[in-house]
C-alpha cells in the first residue's frame, strides 16, 4: 500500500523561546490535525522593542501521514 505525506507552514510564538514556539505550534496543530510526523524549523526571528527581546517567532513546516479509506472493489 502506498503512503501519502502532506505538509502546511505554520507560524507559531512564545515570550520564553524559540523551542516554546515550536512546542504551541505542534500542540495546537494537534487539536486539528491527526498523525503528524514531523516539525522542521524553517526560519527564527525575534521581535524587538526597546532594546530587548519580547516575541519569538519561528516558521515550521509539519508533515503528516494521510489515513486513506481502503478502496472497495
């Protein structure tokens, strides 16, 4: 059987850090979407204000498996 992998770009922030920003995009996109496979960082920046850090941001492309109906004859 074939095996089919999908993948969408999300955005995801913290106050505390890259790896938390990680850490909300994959449980929020958990709630939504079923058998992730993996979170690839793409791109980091921060937000800045007044000299001092205040937003991480983080780009993650997540990949997951699609669940297909077996095909019926």
């Amino acid at each position: 059987m074939a095996k089919v992998y999908d993948f969408v770009e999300l955005v995801g922030t913290s106050p505390l850090g890259w790896e938390q920003a990680v850490h909300n995009i994959v449980a929020t996109a958990s709630q939504d979407i079923s058998n992730l496979r993996v979170a690839e960082v793409t791109r980091m920046d921060a937000r800045i204000e007044e000299g001092k850090i205040v937003e991480y941001r983080v780009r993650v492309k997540l990949s997951f498996k699609y669940e297909a109906e077996p095909e019926t004859l």
